[in-house]
C-alpha cells in the first residue's frame, strides 16, 4: 500500500519540543534514519511502516500519515517538496461545457488550477520532471492535446480569484477604468447590462459593496479574451437574483470558450455545470481528483459520501436534507416583539413589518441585495436605532456583522477563551470546535486565517457569547459545502440544546433550507427602499421569495436536496400553475 508522510512546516518546530517523532519512532531505535531533524522533521516515506506513533506523540499536531489505495501509485501529479502536500490526477477542461469542480478547501483545487493556467509546471511528485515525463504520464488521456498546447505555446487564461476583498489593495480609480482596460473582447455595454453595474461604474473601488466587487471580479475575468476561462467562487455576496444571472451569463460564454469553476452553492452549481469533478482527500495533506461526472450524479455521490465508480468512501455519514414538520406556534414561547417600523437613509428607507423572534428557533432571512437585510439585524442588534425609536430590545444579543475582520493582534485560542472561558471544555470541543476544524487553529493568530478560517472563527465566536439573542449575517460567506453544512448543523443544534434564538441572514438556498424554521422575505428596490415581511412558515416564505425570482425549486428524489427546474420545463410549468414554487416532489 503507497504511504504518504506529511509534515505540516508552519506548526513543526524542533526547537520548541523534544523531538519526539525521532525518539518514539520503532524503526529509528534499530538504527534506521526513518525520521531525521534538520530544519524541520523529515520523514522517509519508504522506510515508514505506518505504525502512526509519530503522529499521536507530536505536542504539535504536525505529521500526517495516511495509507492510499494501490490505484493511486503512480497517479501523482504534483507535489510540494519533501513530505509535502500531493496532488493526483487532474480536472479535464472541455470546451463548449462548464466544468466543475465540488470538494473541501485545501484538497488541491488551487494547485489543479495553477497547472491548468501555466503558473506551475507538474512535476509528478519528484524532484524534476520534464514536459516529456508529463505527456507520458498523460498519454492516451483527454488532458494530453491540452497540457502540450499549454507547454509550447502557452494558452491564455483569465482567472476570476477567490477572495475578492484583495482587488481593492491592487486596483485604484474607478469601476469604469478598470473594466475598459480589460475588454480585449469589446463587449463591455453587454456585460454591465447583464451583471448590473451601470450604478457602479463612477464609483472607486474601494468603495464597492462585496456584491459589487465580486461582479466587478466577474466582469474583468469575462471581459479578457483568453483560451480558459477559471471562476473561483462567483456566489459570495450575492443575492439568489444576481447568482442566476452571473450562471447565465457564464453559460452564455461557456458556449465558445473553455470554463471551469469551483462553487460551494450547490443549487448553482447543479443549474450551472454540465460535468463536475469531485476532489476528495484530507486538508493540507493529499488530494484526488475523480473522473468528471453528470452534474446530478456527482453531487448526489458527494453528498452521499460515496463515489461509486471509484469505490471509495469520502466520508463516514451521507449528508441528509431533512423535511422538517410545521412547529406548533401555538405552544412556542415568544423571545422578543419588534413593531412595525422604518429606517431612513440618504438614499435608502426601510419599512419592517411587525413580527416576532421565538424562543429555540432559527428564523432565516431572505432577499435581494440592498433590501435592508443587514439594516435590520443591525437595529435588532442595537447598533442602529430606528426612525421613531420604537424598537426596544431588552435581551441580550451577539451579532456576527457580514463582513468578518481580524482586528485583534490575538491567537484564536486566547481570543475564544476571553468570549468563554468553557472552550476547552469536551462539550464545546464536541459540539463547536471539531465540526468546523476550529481546534485546528487555536494557536494561529487572527491576522494569519485565510477567508473561510475567519468566518468559522466568527461564527464560533457570535455562539459563544452570553447572549439571549443571537444574530448571523452571511454566515455561509467563503466556507465550502462540508463546513456550510457543518456550520448549518452547529447553529441548529445550538438553537435546539440551548433554548436560545438565533437569526440567520443568507443567500445559499441549501445553507437556508438546513438551518431554519421560519422565514423572513425582503423585498423591494434595491439601493432605494425595502420592505421586509413578517416571519412565517418555511412553505409560505420560499414559495413568496422564489415568485418574485420566477424560479421553482424541486426536490431531488435521491437526497432530498433543492434543485433549480429548467425554466419552462414541465416540472417548472405545473409548479408555477399549482403555485409551488418550493416544495415540491
């Protein structure tokens, strides 16, 4: 069986322990240079019996060992150095399809991407490896024509990147100037209509919302002309409304060039890709590309945890989408009361109905962007006041903002500890820290998390708050489908062990439908004026919210997951005629 050893550099530090990956190891006592210490721990994978107690006795958490199946030997594309993080197999590009690609972050997609777009050159998990020694691994493969067109003349690639809050520290001046800079293909009117960003193109950069930065990012990937066209995470930000027409858009450019894109939304990646290439493995350490698969049969494998053609197991229970039964309102005690009431802007007003937030519920809150979704929670929150003062709370709330920032020079340990000094308790370890793999970033500092890493941490930290009330923006924001799942079983669990009131704001349809009970619908003139709905039932509120998208959701018959319907299908008319737009079989 092949066996890799990985060592992960940034927590390996021989001079804070007592090397005990030497001492421990059974084949360094009889003689054997199994595991040697130089700067940092070197492990020889050839010589490694697996016996893992190298991995249980490190104070810091550093070495992974993991037996691979037979098939994969050989199967190597890339590595990162000595008993570093190993890519197999990789993602066929087909031109005049959407590709996709569905797996945990840090299992290698970003590495597939690199090579696809001539930034890093394979070297098939050794030393070197000449372009020779790559079309033979490739040979007889799809990927064959692709990688020696890339080798010798080099294909242009315009990438689309994940965290679209960087742009603004490369970019300056205006939407506008930006935009016509990149239009090498000379449709920059047609893009604008269709993405929205004519109200956008004479403001700066830096002051664009994070919707109308990732369509921005969107629109310079769309606007270049290039042989590949790769968009890393499309939906962060953006409203159920601008997700569709940024999947139309990309299927409309899918037509006449080559698209590939990773998404974590899964309702758009099902109406969006017509292949999806499943990436399983460990984080950091491996991971393995599958064969491209029918967009439907893949996810449904992914959220089985079983990938039948391959025979393997990527994960010990199957994701379920649960039909919750209506709660007996009746019976529910009431946490707090707001009444009707507005908020004015400038430029904007909001008028809430009144309504109420019950106690051990998650009420979800739905709709486009710019509605006052975030207004409201903040005026729940108290960090606004509304228009007539009306809006009292008398509880205790913790509010996560929708843009989360490290701004605290603290390690997450100590900086969760100061918000609950039970973290380090079996319970909260059990229940917080290992579903979202906090446990594995107590000892970074704040400043060091990428995106995701930060958002897991502020979920946490909103949860482990005293707090009577608690309020999420965005939650789902740069998280992939295992942590949003994760992440969607947490809250709920919190809600339900806790008896405390959780409020939930998001655009992922999957994230929504795991979380909530009830349901709050936005409406109206974005940028201009909101309106938002009492809560009601799950059933009432998305059949209300997809009407005014004029899209149906079904039930997948398999999993139970929402599915967008074709427009115009037949499933899509009988719904609309029987006025279903949601649950649906």
């Amino acid at each position: 069986m092949p066996r890799i050893a990985v060592v992960d550099k940034d927590r390996c530090q021989p001079k804070k322990c007592g090397q005990e990956c030497v001492k421990y190891c059974p084949r360094v006592r009889t003689g054997d240079e199994t595991v040697v210490v130089q700067e940092k721990a070197i492990i020889s994978e050839a010589m490694c019996v697996g016996c893992g107690i190298c991995v249980k006795k490190c104070p810091m958490e550093a070495i992974t060992i993991v037996g691979l199946p037979e098939r994969l030997e050989g199967c190597e594309v890339h590595r990162y150095g000595k008993n570093g993080f190993v890519l197999y197999n990789l993602p066929v590009p087909k031109k005049g399809y959407v590709v996709g690609i569905l797996g945990p972050n840090g299992t290698g997609k970003t590495t597939a991407v690199k090579i696809l777009s001539g930034q890093l050159k394979p070297n098939l998990g050794k030393e070197n490896a000449s372009w020779e020694d790559v079309y033979a691994r490739f040979a007889g493969s799809e990927l064959l024509d692709y990688l020696k067109k890339l080798a010798e003349n080099g294909l242009k690639v315009s990438l689309k990147p994940q965290y679209i809050e960087h742009i603004p520290k490369v970019y300056s001046g205006k939407v506008v100037e930006l935009l016509r800079k990149v239009d090498e293909r000379k449709i920059f009117d047609e893009i604008v209509n269709k993405l929205n960003l004519k109200a956008s193109l004479d403001r700066k950069i830096d002051e664009l919302s994070g919707g109308e930065l990732q369509r921005l990012a969107i629109a310079a990937c769309i606007l270049k002309d290039a042989d590949f066209y790769f968009f890393d995470e499309i939906t962060s930000y953006l409203d159920i409304y601008q997700r569709i027409s940024v999947a139309n858009v990309i299927r409309e450019l899918a037509k006449e060039r080559t698209v590939m894109i990773v998404e974590h939304d899964l309702a758009i990646l099902d109406m969006l890709a017509d292949f999806v290439h499943i990436v399983y493995g460990i984080p950091a350490v491996y991971g393995v590309f599958t064969n491209a698969k029918g967009v439907r049969v893949g996810i449904n494998q992914y959220l089985r945890g079983y990938l039948a053609e391959e025979n393997i197991r990527i994960r010990e229970k199957p994701i379920e989408f649960e039909i919750f039964q209506p709660r007996d309102s009746e019976k529910e005690k009431v946490l707090l009361e707001f009444p009707p009431f507005t908020k004015t802007f400038e430029n904007f007003k909001l008028v809430a109905e009144g309504g109420d937030i019950r106690i051990g519920e998650v009420l979800g809150v739905v709709g486009p962007n710019a509605t006052g979704k975030s207004t409201f929670v903040k005026v729940l929150a108290g960090v606004l006041g509304d228009d007539e003062k009306k809006v009292e709370v008398k509880v205790k709330v913790s509010y996560k903002p929708q843009y989360v920032k490290a701004d605290v020079d603290l390690d997450v340990g100590t900086f969760l500890r100061k918000l609950n000094p039970n973290v380090d308790s079996s319970y909260y370890k059990t229940e917080f820290l290992r579903p979202l793999a906090v446990d594995k970033l107590l000892e970074r500092n704040l400043t060091e998390l990428s995106g995701g890493e930060l958002q897991r941490v502020a979920i946490l930290a909103c949860l482990f708050r005293d707090a009577d009330l608690y309020l999420l923006d965005e939650p789902s924001a740069h998280l992939d489908v295992e942590q949003r799942i994760e992440a969607a079983r947490v809250i709920r669990r919190f809600a339900m062990n806790t008896s405390k009131s959780v409020l939930v704001v998001d655009h992922d349809i999957y994230f929504i439908d795991m979380v909530s009970d009830r349901l709050m619908v936005f409406e109206g003139d974005p940028g201009i004026f909101g309106i938002a709905k009492k809560p009601v039932g799950m059933r009432e509120g998305m059949n209300m919210f997809l009407s005014k998208l004029n899209i149906t959701f079904r039930r997948d018959e398999e999993t139970k997951r929402p599915r967008v319907n074709k427009p115009d299908s037949r499933l899509d008319r009988e719904q609309k005629a029987a006025g279903e737009y949601y649950y649906y079989f």
